[in-house]
C-alpha cells in the first residue's frame, strides 16, 4: 500500500506514519503541497492524507488541485483523508471533495479507522452526524447540519 502525507510538520509524519505503518505500507512525504500532483502523477497513491496547514499550498488547495486534475482525466481519483486544525474547518474538507477528515490532535486508533474506511471505500467525518453527509461534497447539506455549519461561519465572519 502506498500513503501519500503532505505536511510541513514532523511531528503529523511521525503521528501517520507510527498509526499506519507497517511491512506491507510505503510512505511518500511532500513538505511542499505544490509537489503532490507530481508525486500522484508519479504513483498515485491509495490514500493521500493532507495536513490542511501547510505553507506552500495546503490540504484544501491541494484537494481541489487532485479534483479538477480528476475531471480533466489527467490523474486517476485519489482518496483524500485531511487533517484540520478545528472544527470550524469542516466546511473546507466538505466543499473540496475529500473523502475523509480527521481534527486535530491526531491518535492512532482515529488514524487508523479513518484510513482503513477510506481504502474500503467508504468516508470518515468527524464532527458530522453520519447522516450528514453526502455523496456528492459539492451539493450543500441541508438540515441541522447545515444550520450549524451556517452558524460557525457566520460567528467567524464576525
């Protein structure tokens, strides 16, 4: 299995590649967003997980990046599990299309479910009722959810 993590803090490697490595998993690192797509062009991963902080370019730019890569049929679909630094964050990794988001501080046992729902197929949210979520992370939810997501930005816009 291979795992892509893009992040420019060592102590997130440390934390992934502790929670998930094993014989049978190889870990490529970008510290720069910007060299994901070239990374995935080399050898797409089976997961990618992207620190929503990083200098150059973060989780969310880079997702959306690999999305429209996607369309475009320039890069086969890469399973994104992001890393946010709160909660107010997952209006991010909704509209960009990962898959998967975890908030910070990180654990293993969480790194180590979100990853293997992700490689299944499936999706892992954290902050969501499971309800909440859907298929498609470019159409608005709506219900509860949605009211409270509207209640976070509007209390950060201010």
């Amino acid at each position: 299995m291979h795992i892509l993590i893009a992040t420019d803090a060592d102590w997130i490697v440390d934390e992934v590649t502790a929670a998930l490595g094993d014989d049978d998993v190889h870990f490529t690192v970008c510290r720069d967003g910007r060299a994901v797509t070239g990374e995935v062009n080399k050898q797409v991963p089976d997961l990618a997980i992207l620190d929503l902080q990083v200098g150059s370019m973060g989780g969310m730019a880079v997702t959306m990046a690999l999305r429209l890569d996607e369309s475009a049929g320039a890069v086969d679909h890469v399973r994104v599990l992001m890393l946010l630094d709160r909660r107010a964050d997952i209006h991010l990794a909704r509209r960009c299309g990962a898959e998967g988001w975890l908030i910070k501080p990180l654990d293993a046992l969480r790194l180590r479910r979100a990853s293997d729902a992700l490689l299944a197929g499936g999706r892992y949210t954290e902050g969501l009722p499971d309800d909440a979520v859907e298929v498609d992370s470019m159409v608005p939810l709506t219900g509860a959810a949605d009211a409270e997501s509207a209640e976070e930005e509007s209390a950060t816009a201010r």
